[in-house]
C-alpha cells in the first residue's frame, strides 16, 4: 500500500479507545516495577554493582545534586523495566532470590498462556501501536479487560514474590473489598 488509504483508519470508537489504552496499561506496569526496584535498590546490599552500571546525565546528576530526585531513582530512571523479561534480570540484580520470570511463568487459572508470555505480547502489541501506529481491529472491550486482569495478575503475583522474598507482610486486598480476579 504505497498511498495512505484512509479505510484503513476509519475505526469504531471502542476498538480505539482500547487501542490507545494499551499504552497507559503498560505505564502502569512499568511505573509499578521501576518505584518497586528504587525502593529495593535504597537497601539492597548490591547497590554498588547496580551503581557501577549506571549512566546518569547532567540533568539527574544535578537533580539528585538538588535534592529533587534520588541516587536510586536517577539510577532506574537509565533500566528499561516495560518487559517483565528484562525487568525480572534486574530485580535479580539486586537479589538472587528474586525471580519474577519463575514466578510469572507459573500456571494462571488454566490458561495456556502463562503471565510472562501474555506480559511479553502485550509489550509487543504497545510497541506495534506506539511505533508503527498499527490498530489492533479485534481490540474489543472484552479482550482489553482479559489483559487488564492479566496486567494486576502480573503486579499481584510479582508483589507476592518480593514480600516473600523478604519475608514481609503483603497487603491484603481482600479486606479493602478489592477482589476482582486476583
């Protein structure tokens, strides 16, 4: 398709808005991992090794110089953390005991599918739509509340693990009345 064939575009308000929705779940995921990994990462034992790999520039050297931003959030600002593959090596960085990619390749409800693989796709299908503008015409609202419940299965799931790693008390969401699949 050489000239832009404006057919093409022409969707139905829902498959869009699902469409651009895509992007902002993945946000959500992103900015859970990387406030997660900043705060490990201010008590981590290993924060020197993490330190070492760090390329900050000018402007967070001197917003940490400031006071506006810390070392650490400076630091993760620099890790890609959208995929849970890549996002999981880092988390293990910091401790060997983490391990989000064992943890969210562990079966989910009988799905075929395992949180890790559905995560990686939906990583994918954000880039497809952010970086060659394609639309996914099969988007229905229905198949954006599965990747919505499959988004908090993942932050769920991961949350756990850290608790348990550090053998911390998880916040029960249960008695907040929250219970929506998880």
């Amino acid at each position: 398709m050489s000239a832009l064939d404006l057919s093409q575009l022409a969707l139905e308000p829902e498959i869009f808005a699902n469409n651009m929705a895509i992007p902002y779940l993945i946000a959500i995921l992103e900015d859970y991992f990387r406030s997660t990994f900043v705060a490990l990462l201010a008590y981590s034992p290993r924060k020197q090794q993490v330190f070492k790999r760090a390329r900050l520039s000018a402007e967070q050297l001197e917003a940490v110089s400031e006071g506006r931003m810390t070392i650490e959030a400076a630091v993760a600002q620099g890790f890609s953390l959208q995929r849970v593959s890549i996002a999981g090596r880092h988390f293990a960085e910091l401790d060997p005991k983490i391990d989000l990619g064992g943890e969210l390749r562990r079966p989910f409800r009988r799905r075929r599918v395992s949180i890790y693989d559905a995560m990686e796709q939906l990583v994918e299908l954000r880039h497809r739509i952010v970086h060659r503008a394609e639309q996914v015409h099969s988007l229905t609202n229905e198949a954006l509340g599965d990747m919505v419940l499959l988004a908090e299965a993942c932050l769920e799931r991961a949350y756990r693990h850290i608790t348990d790693c550090y053998g911390w008390d998880a916040y029960d969401h249960h008695a907040f009345g929250i219970t929506r699949g998880l």
